[in-house]
C-alpha cells in the first residue's frame, strides 16, 4: 500500500507512512531519478559540488 | 539569474525551478498562504538577481538521517537565518544538464521546523525526492 499513488479532485497523492507507524497520504513527490531521465540531466559529480561549495559554510540542520 | 562560485576562474552556475517541483513543493499551498507568497517573492529575487544569496551546504548526512548529498539550501524568507525569522526553506541539488552545464535545480520547499510533528520539514520532502522514500 505504501508508494501505492491515488488521485484526489484531479490531483495525485502518494501513501506514506506517518511518525506513528500507520500510513497518511499526501501530495506525490516524483523522484529526482525520474525527472532526470525525462530531462536527460543528472546529479553533478562530487568533484563538480565540491568546487563549487568550498567556501559554503553548513550549519546545525539537515 | 547565475550564482557567482567565489573564488573567480569558474563559469556562473544557473539557479532553476523546474515546473513539476514547483507545483509540488510550492503550490501544494493556498494560494493565500504565507508559505506559497514567501516562496514566491524569494523565487522573483533569485530570479532577478537583486539579492546576495547566502547559501548554506546541506548534510550528507544530516540530524534526521536525512542524506542531501551535491545539496545547498536557502533560508527564506531571503536575507533572514534564524528559525523564526526565516521559517522555510529552498533545497537545491547541484545538476549536470545534458550540454555539460551546471545548474542548481530547487528539489524541495517547505517548513524548516514545523510545528506540527506530522508535518515533514523541507530536508525529509528532499530526502525523499532524491531518495524515493521517507527514512
């Protein structure tokens, strides 16, 4: 049932499962593997990010 | 509107909001929210290039067991850091297009701490469009 899509007034819903060990639906996030096979693109090396982000600072969240 | 790698000699990096991430992660809001407007007015300022963005590197591996690797973020509204100052946030992943460009493409928008604990932050919606699934 989980990943399983059902459409709601014209919109797509994904079931997933919630905090509390059921599942809830909400609105589909489409896969960035699938977007980049339909676009022809594809996640950069990490060479490429490194370079590019040397300078980036993080911080304390995700 | 590019972002300027620092440090010179690299070519600008363009900044995208694809369509389908859009309506996913922005438009699952009101139209009336103040979750979609803020999204909306930083996504105008990125696009217009009238504000230094202050980009911050995402976590390989983060505090949730989130994992958003070759992934910056921007803190919106723009301009603003702290949690309540700038409650949402922009994922991006760095992307080679098909002509060897480089793009930072926005995957994810939402809530940095949402209130309510059902609600995912922004950094689980981007695990689980890189990843195709939830933790």
């Amino acid at each position: 049932m989980i990943g399983e899509f059902v459409e709601i007034a014209g919109r797509r819903y994904e079931v997933v499962p919630d905090r509390e060990g059921g599942v809830t639906i909400e609105p589909a996030i489409t896969p960035a593997a699938q977007l980049h096979a339909q676009r022809g693109t594809k996640p950069a090396s990490e060479d490429d990010f490194e370079r590019l982000s040397a300078d980036v600072p993080y911080d304390d969240e995700g | 509107m590019p972002d300027s790698p620092a440090g010179g000699g690299l070519p600008p990096v363009s900044i995208e909001f694809g369509s389908v991430e859009w309506r996913e992660e922005v438009e699952r809001y009101d139209r009336r929210s103040p979750a979609r407007a803020q999204a909306q007015s930083a996504r105008k300022t990125i696009e217009t290039g009238t504000a230094k963005l202050d980009w911050k590197r995402c976590k390989a591996d983060g505090p949730d067991a989130t994992k958003l690797p070759g992934c910056r973020k921007l803190y919106i509204p723009l301009g603003r850091q702290g949690a309540s100052g700038a409650p949402y946030g922009f994922v991006f992943q760095l992307i080679q297009k098909p002509d060897d460009s480089l793009a930072w493409n926005m995957i994810a928008f939402g809530e940095r701490h949402p209130a309510n604990e059902r609600t995912r932050n922004v950094y689980e919606r981007a695990h689980k469009r890189l990843h195709g699934h939830y933790l």
